[in-house]
C-alpha cells in the first residue's frame, strides 16, 4: 500500500463532526436578592471573553443604567435585571470590544496608543479605534 491509498484509507474510516464554533460567549447564571440582581458567573465570563472585569462592568453599569458591585466572583446590580437584558449587553460587548470586525474571530485585544482605543486583531492584524467606555 502506498501513501497515497494509506491516506484515502484513513479519510474514509475518519467519522465527520457537525461544524460548532470554537468560542461561544457564555450564559449569565444569578438569581434575585431582594431589589439586587447577582451574577455568579461574572469572574468566568470575563475570562472568556479575556477582558478586564473593570471595562466590562463600566460597559454594563452604562447600559443598564445600574450601579454594581462585585464581590469575589459575584457581579451585584442594584436593582433587578432579567438574565435575558444583562445576556444581551454581554453579547454587545463581545460584538463590540471582542470580536475582530474582519475576520470576526476573537482573538483581538484593547490596545491604548495616543489617548485612544483600539481593538487589534491577532488573527488577521486588522485594528479599528473603539469608543472608550
């Protein structure tokens, strides 16, 4: 057997897996104290997305129009939020500090240069100025 039939062979006794996406923003998990909202995932989808969890609940107190606290892991809103509103700004953020507006891959990072923000690409090397928070 050649390399060539050994290759056609392992192809064909290779099973194919459905296509899913490599990076998938996670899920907000909390409940309700009282007139607070808690999020006790908030540490875990700040790693995802590989963000400072500053930045990210600067971006949520704005557009929630909240203030927070955070207390270990634990994301505490003032006031009570569904989970589908608070998953929704997070997807906002991903689409707007995360994903690379080109390529639409995550692997991107904040740079400051000058003043400014940008979001750079570590994929393709695309780099587009964001409004800072």
């Amino acid at each position: 057997m050649n390399y060539e039939q050994m290759l056609d062979s392992a192809y064909e006794s290779v099973k194919q897996v459905e296509c899913c996406e490599r990076f998938e923003v996670l899920k907000v998990k909390g409940h309700h104290e009282g007139s607070r909202t808690v999020v006790t995932n908030f540490a875990q989808i700040a790693a995802c997305l590989r963000r400072d969890q500053n930045h990210l609940i600067k971006f949520l107190n704005k557009e929630l129009a909240s203030s927070s606290t955070i207390s270990g892991d634990r994301l505490i809103f003032s006031r009570k939020l569904p989970s589908v509103i608070i998953n929704d700004k997070v997807l906002k953020y991903a689409n707007k500090f995360v994903f690379c507006s080109k390529c639409k891959k995550p692997d991107t990072e904040l740079v400051c240069e000058g003043g400014k923000t940008f979001v750079r690409c570590l994929a393709c090397g695309e780099k587009r100025e964001v409004h800072k928070v």
